[in-house]
C-alpha cells in the first residue's frame, strides 16, 4: 500500500496572485522514469508570471516527496540517464499537502503518472475526492484508456475502425488458447499487457515458442493480455485536446528505428523518424483528424489524450491502434510536437490544458451539487 506520510508546509506569499500548478509526477509502474523526464519538462516550461509551480514526485515505492526543481532530470536528458536519487530525496509529504494548497491559493493540479496508479483513474478518483481541478480525463475515460482491452470494446461499439485483437487473462493462457489465438490472428503479432504505456511489456512474436515467451512477458505487468494483429502499415498519430467541444491537432507520422516503435525507441536511442505534419492527402488528414476526436469521444475523454493509428494504404485504411490520456511532454514526444506544428506552442499548450481542467471542474461541481 503507498505510504501517505505528513504533509509538508509549502510558504506561500499571501500577495501572490500566480495560479499554483502542481505537477504530480513519478509513480509506481515501469513508466517511472518517463514521467519524471516529462514533469520536468513541463516544470520548466510554465510560465513563471503565470504559476507558481510545485512538483510533487511519489517514488517507486508509493511514498510522496516534495523534490527541488534541481533534484530532476535536465532538459535533454532520458530515462536511461535518470539518477536513483529520486527514492531518497525531497522532504516527504503525502496527498494532503495538494489539498493544502487550496486554502492560500488557485491550485489546478497536472497529473503526469504514466501508467497503472496513475494514468488509469485512480489518482484522478483521489483529486475528486480533494475537490481539485486537475488536466486531463476523468476517472471512468482514464480507467477505460488504460485498458486496452476495454478500450477496443467501446472503439467497436462507436464504430471505430481496428485491427484484429483477442484479450486473454493471465490465468486463461494455456496452450490450447495460443493455438486458437494464432489461427485467429495468425503471425506475427503483437503481444501486450493491456494496462500498460510507453511499449512496456510490449514483444512482436513471429511462431508459437516466441508467442508463448510473449504471453509470459506480459503476464509480468498485467493480469489482461491483449494479442494484436501486426500489420504492414504507417503508424500516424493525432493528438486531442479540449472538454465538449475537443479538436484535433495535425497528424504525425512515425517511421520506427527498430522493428516496431519500442521503448528504447521512444525514449532512449531517438532513432525514430518523426515527420509532421504527416505526408497525408487533405483528405486523409482530414479522416484522421475525425477519427481521432470520435475515438477521444467515444472514451468521455477530456483534457488531452493522443490517439494512434495505423495507415493501412490501398487497404483498410485508418484504424485506431490505442489512445493515451497522460501523453508524454519529453522533448521527442509527439503530443507537444504535434501541436506546435499546429499552431500552439508549449507553453501555450499549458495554459490551454490548464483552462479546461478549471472549465471542467466548475461544470462538475455545478452537476454534483445537491
């Protein structure tokens, strides 16, 4: 269970009228280390006339801490790189001491926890129960993304286009399951823990012995693992921002360094191609960017997510891979980049996401109130 420990008194200026944005960062799953890169990032990007910033990092082992600024990773740095010092270092503090916060000051708080305890719905139960503005989606959308599983059981029903999937949990992998995967699905495919981000967990089997090796692997992260159709195609990205009325950035296309877009890919050697926008008719740019927003819907996102699609020319066309509710911010992530290419730049970005988390707030407290 995670460690709440005492809250730490955070000395606030009475006259200060900046909105103090907390960046809650670090986590418990395997995409530590990602999330601190990116809380990092955005740290140093808000504007400082605008907020007052306030990271606050829970560690590996679920304890709180409130880290300086100096404490985190630099700006070009990866998690390959990241210190272990993060365990150890910033007074502790627990959650308490974001609710704190409220009595001086305009707080909105800016989840950046990839992964399981963090992306999927529970922290975001937490900032409702605090009562606290925060970016991003709300506990149903994040529990459901989270669960890629889930989440291609309501991109059907909405009639989003998707490659062919079967979902197992652990305790029905078997055998005699694998076989009836790999005739459904054939080979290669893609195997996956499904609550899971960043390619963690993620191995591309060619036969039955690599398939069997892959559902181990997955099983190691998530009880729910999905099988997926590989399939020879581009691999476009759009990204979502917005509450009820949500729009869609232009697209992105990434060529992949390795075999498929990996976690060292992604995060550690950035030998992927990234071309935005990407080389799509307007027509095509055009689907996309509706697709996006229809899977973004069909979830009840709101905030931010970035979808991801494969491009399957003079075939079946667009069809949704997944959607990520907390996307990366490092400087290689798509999101930012994405919108940059847009017209909206990071920090502005920030303020945008911001704006919707205090809009979405309101509304639900006007929805909740007896």
């Amino acid at each position: 269970m995670p460690t709440l420990v005492a809250s730490t008194v955070y000395p606030m200026d009475t006259n200060d009228n900046r909105t103090t944005l907390v960046v809650l960062f670090g986590g418990q799953s395997a995409e530590h280390d990602v999330s601190c890169v990116t809380a990092a990032h955005v740290l140093r990007a808000a504007d400082p006339t605008t907020y007052r910033t306030v990271p606050i990092a829970i560690d590996r082992n679920g304890q709180w801490h409130s880290p300086q600024l100096a404490q985190l990773p630099a700006g070009g740095a990866n998690p390959a790189t990241l210190p272990d010092r993060l365990e150890a270092t910033g007074d502790a503090t627990g959650p308490s001491a974001i609710s704190a916060l409220t009595a001086a000051s305009d707080v909105v708080v800016m989840p950046l926890i990839h992964g399981p305890l963090g992306e999927d719905g529970t922290v975001q139960g937490l900032l409702e129960l605090l009562d606290l503005p925060y970016v991003g989606s709300g506990v149903l959308a994040s529990a459901v993304a989270m669960d890629k599983g889930v989440a291609k059981t309501v991109f059907a029903q909405a009639g989003v286009p998707q490659v062919r999937h079967k979902t197992l949990r652990e305790d029905k992998v078997s055998p005699s399951s694998l076989e009836s995967v790999a005739i459904e699905i054939g080979f290669p495919m893609f195997v996956k823990p499904a609550n899971m981000g960043s390619s963690v967990g993620v191995t591309k089997a060619h036969n039955a012995e690599e398939l069997q090796r892959a559902a181990r692997t997955a099983a190691t992260y998530d009880e729910w693992i999905i099988f997926e159709e590989a399939v020879v195609a581009r691999e476009i990205e759009v990204a979502v921002i917005g509450n009820r009325a949500p729009r869609a950035s232009l697209p992105g296309e990434i060529t992949p360094g390795n075999e498929f877009y990996d976690y060292e890919d992604k995060y550690v050697t950035d030998s992927a191609a990234l071309t935005i926008p990407a080389t799509l008719t307007s027509e095509q740019t055009e689907e996309v960017r509706a697709l996006a927003v229809r899977a973004y819907e069909a979830l009840h996102c709101e905030g931010m997510a970035r979808v991801d699609f494969f491009f399957e020319e003079n075939g079946r066309g667009f069809m949704c891979n997944e959607i990520n509710t907390i996307p990366g911010f490092t400087p290689i992530s798509m999101y930012p980049k994405m919108w940059a290419a847009s017209g909206l730049e990071y920090s502005s970005l920030i303020d945008e996401l911001v704006q919707h988390a205090r809009e979405r707030h309101a509304r639900r407290k006007r929805n909740t109130q007896r």
